[in-house]
C-alpha cells in the first residue's frame, strides 16, 4: 500500500515540476504564459518537489529500526540521557 502511494506521488510530482517547466518554456515565446508559469512556480513546484522527497524518502520507523540493530545504539543513548 505504501509502494503504491509513493509511485503516484512520483507521478504527479513528475507531471507537476514538467508542467512547471513547459509553461517556463512558453512564457519565453508568449506573454500571456508568463502569470500561468508564475502561479506554477509558487505552488505547483514546491508541491512537486515534496511528493519527490515523500517517495524517495526511507520512512521514520526504518530507520529506527535500522539504528536499534546497531550495538553501540545503547552506549550513545546513555550519555545524551545526562
């Protein structure tokens, strides 16, 4: 289920950040694309480039597990407790 979330992520953030960069595109050719590449850089973009870190990114709980399979975990636990 997770797998499946994090590949249409990857999706609409691929078609978001080319839609971005098509209209950068046309703006350079037409005027009136400019506002639409505008409004597309302020949303559209940052959304694009989250969904990007959400699907490449390992989640929290892996990563915690991870570190408790790490022997020393519990020597660097005790000092940062202090």
């Amino acid at each position: 289920m997770i797998l499946i979330r994090k590949i249409i992520s990857l999706l609409i953030a691929t078609v978001l950040i080319s839609g971005t960069v098509y209209l950068g595109i046309q703006s350079g050719k037409d005027n009136r694309f400019v506002i639409w590449f505008g409004i597309a850089s302020a949303i559209a973009a940052p959304v694009g480039i989250g969904l990007f870190t959400y699907a490449f990114r390992g989640s929290d709980r892996e990563i915690i597990q991870q570190l408790a399979k790490v022997p020393e975990i519990e020597r660097l636990i005790e000092p940062a407790k202090t």
